[in-house]
C-alpha cells in the first residue's frame, strides 16, 4: 500500500486514498472523495463482501469513481466485475460478452 501512496501523493491526487478491503470497510461516508482505490479485494473474506459491495455501490452513487489493484484470473470476475462495476452494471457487460462474442470487459481481463 505504501507505494501506491507514496506514487498518488507524488502526482498531487489529494482526493484519492488507496487502502486494504479492511480500511475501506470501515469508511462510512464518500463525502470529499472523487476516487476510491482498493488494494486486492479479491482478498477479502466472504464474511465481508457484502460490506465492501455496499461501500462500492454507495460511492459510485455518490460518482465517485472505485478503482481496484489487484491480478485478476478470470476466476475471480465474478467477485471483482460486481464491485467495480456493480451488480447490474457487471450483468449488462457480461451478458453483452455472451450475445455478441465480443468481450466487454476485455480491458479487466488484458491489464
């Protein structure tokens, strides 16, 4: 996490905090933010899921922008689609990459 401060805060990103699963779902406003980075929540137990989601969609209501680090294997995009997305957001996609054969989310999958 250090190094991802240490880069935002060399590129004057005052409004943007990269935490853990852990620190982000302790926050309980996204009030002052215009991005939120969470650092692997493909990491966070299913116990606490449901929590980061709720944080993730409530920010992105507010247009925040959510933003993940992590390696995604194509086994965890069910996980990560929603919460960077949200849920009806990562059907729409997914369900679009099925009609058309064309990835939606190829960038999540490339990067």
């Amino acid at each position: 996490l250090r190094q991802w401060r240490e880069e935002l805060a060399g590129q004057n990103s005052l409004e943007s905090e990269v935490m853990d699963y852990e620190e982000a779902s302790e926050l309980t406003s996204s009030e002052g933010w215009r991005r939120l980075v969470i650092d692997e929540p493909q990491d966070c137990p299913g116990s606490a899921w449901s929590s980061l989601q709720r944080l993730a969609d409530d920010f992105r209501e507010a247009g925040v922008a959510v933003w993940q680090l992590c390696g995604t294997a194509k086994s965890q995009l069910d996980s990560i689609g929603p919460l960077l997305l949200g849920w009806r957001g990562w059907h729409v996609a997914w369900r679009q990459s099925e009609w058309t054969g064309f990835p939606q989310l190829a960038h999540l999958i490339r990067t």
